[in-house]
C-alpha cells in the first residue's frame, strides 16, 4: 500500500468511526447491549485492555443490562432440546489425550431463540465493532456470520478444553482472526465447579490469570499465536449444570495479502431515456 492509500484508508476509518460515536447513540436504550456504557467503558478502559498481562485482555463484570442478561439467559438452548442441532467439539492431541472433552456448541442463529439471536446480532454489528476498536485500539474490525468456531457453547460435568492459542485464518473468507469475546451465563457458579478461564505466559510457563465464568461477565483478549488459554481442569459441577457461553470472534483483513488496487467508487449510471448522442 503507497502513502497516499493508506493515508486515505485511516481518514476513511475516522470518518466511519466519528459517525458511529457522534450519530449512532439514541437517548434512551432499546437494545439488549447498553451501547452508550460501552463506549464510555471503552474511554476509560482501553489502557487497561492494551496493557493487559500475560496479554491484552479485559474483564468486565456486569456487561449486559441486568434485564438484558436475564431474558438472554432465560431463552439460551439446551442439550435436551431434540430440534437443536448440536455440535459436539469433543477431540484429541495428537498423542491421543484430551484437547475438548464434552463441549458442544451452537452456531446456526435459526436455532437460537430470538432474544438470543438479537443480542448475537447487536454483538456482530458495526457499532459494536466500532466499540471493540476503539476499546482495543484494533482497526479495522469485522465480524463473522457464520460464527465459524462460535456461537453458543456448553460443557457439561467433567468438560474441559487444554491450553491452547486459537485459529488465526477464517476458513471460509481472507481475513485474519484478532480477538475472542466470551460471555458467560452461569448463576451460583462457586469456585469449586471450577471451569475457570486461565491466562498462560507466552512460553507456558505460568499461569498469570484465572477467570471464574461467573453470569453476565464479560472477557475480551487478542488472538495471536501465544495468546494461550483455555479451561483445562475437569468441570466439577453437579449434574444437570452446564458451564454456558456465548463466544464470538471478531477479524481484520489478512494482512498477508498485497492491496487490491482495482477499487473504484460510486459507478452512476445513466437510464436510457437520459442517454445522449
């Protein structure tokens, strides 16, 4: 990319950021995400996000509207349910121990309550990614409509998913994946059920961090190629309870890719009746 193009694509992304920010906010809410709190927690909190150890990460409790939080967790789809088609993500390492056991998930929209649908689709939308940028300092953001990898998952008693950093290439479009969203829906979760997230340093060596999945929190990290986490200890709930989470990931384009310069703009054309000579 020469100096001219990219200085017209950072003003291209000012420009879309300042109409979001600026234009985008209504008085009063009638979403489920409170999109105003985010933006000023994106204000306030973005240093923190940046500076995070043994990544960049952030935790926020409380995320969603206590009766957005409520009706989502009401409306989330169950194991039990015959018409939901689940997908079970169980797998092993190459040696032929656990990499996920007991997890399933959820990713066809059209099979999620509309409560649930809508938050996920507030969750994908641009002023949620203009937010996300903003919080993280990572532009251009976009979202995923298949929620390749994502959507709804559960894990039942005795789950766990080893350590690990994710997939960086959306399988299906040039994009590459730079950050995870985790929002978890577990009410009376003590610390013995266990299935806390855990943070390892970039040579494995350390745990810096471990994330009780307790409701409505909220954890959002970058994806690279040592961002390691992941819930390795066995689930130690009861029967009957399920370790439940919304995950969506957000992705920018491959950077690996050389600039398409065939772009062109607005191509207006004239009806036949307008047509001279």
């Amino acid at each position: 990319m020469t100096p001219e193009e990219n200085r017209r694509q950072k003003i291209a992304e000012e420009l879309a950021r300042r109409g979001f920010l600026q234009a985008a906010l209504p008085d009063k809410r009638d979403t489920l995400v409170d999109f105003r709190a985010l933006f000023d927690l994106g204000k306030s909190r973005g240093r923190e996000y940046r500076e995070g150890i043994p990544f960049p990460h952030i935790v926020i409790d409380d995320f969603l509207p206590a009766d957005s939080y409520r009706a989502v967790q009401d409306a989330l789809p169950t194991l039990e349910n015959p018409s939901t088609n689940w997908g079970n993500l169980d797998s092993t390492t190459k040696d032929g121990r656990p990499a996920q056991k007991l997890k399933y998930h959820l990713q066809n929209v059209l099979l999620m309550a509309p409560v649930v649908r809508q938050l996920i689709l507030e969750m994908n939308s641009g002023p949620f990614t203009m937010w996300l940028q903003q919080l993280t300092g990572i532009q251009p953001l976009m979202s995923d409509p298949h929620l390749q990898g994502g959507g709804v998952h559960l894990v039942k008693p005795g789950g766990s998913l080893r350590v690990h950093a994710d997939f960086n290439k959306h399988p299906a479009f040039r994009v590459h994946r730079r950050l995870n969203l985790l929002l978890y829906f577990n009410e009376d979760w003590p610390e013995e059920y266990g299935g806390h997230l855990e943070l390892w340093s970039p040579d494995m060596s350390t745990c810096v961090k471990r994330l009780l999945p307790t409701a409505n929190r909220c954890v959002i990290f970058n994806t690279s190629n040592d961002s390691f986490h992941g819930h390795p200890h066995p689930l130690t709930c009861p029967e009957g309870r399920f370790r439940r989470s919304i995950a969506l990931y957000y992705y920018t384009p491959d950077p690996n890719l050389p600039p398409d310069p065939s772009g062109h703009s607005t191509l207006w054309q004239d009806l036949p009746d307008e047509k001279t000579g």
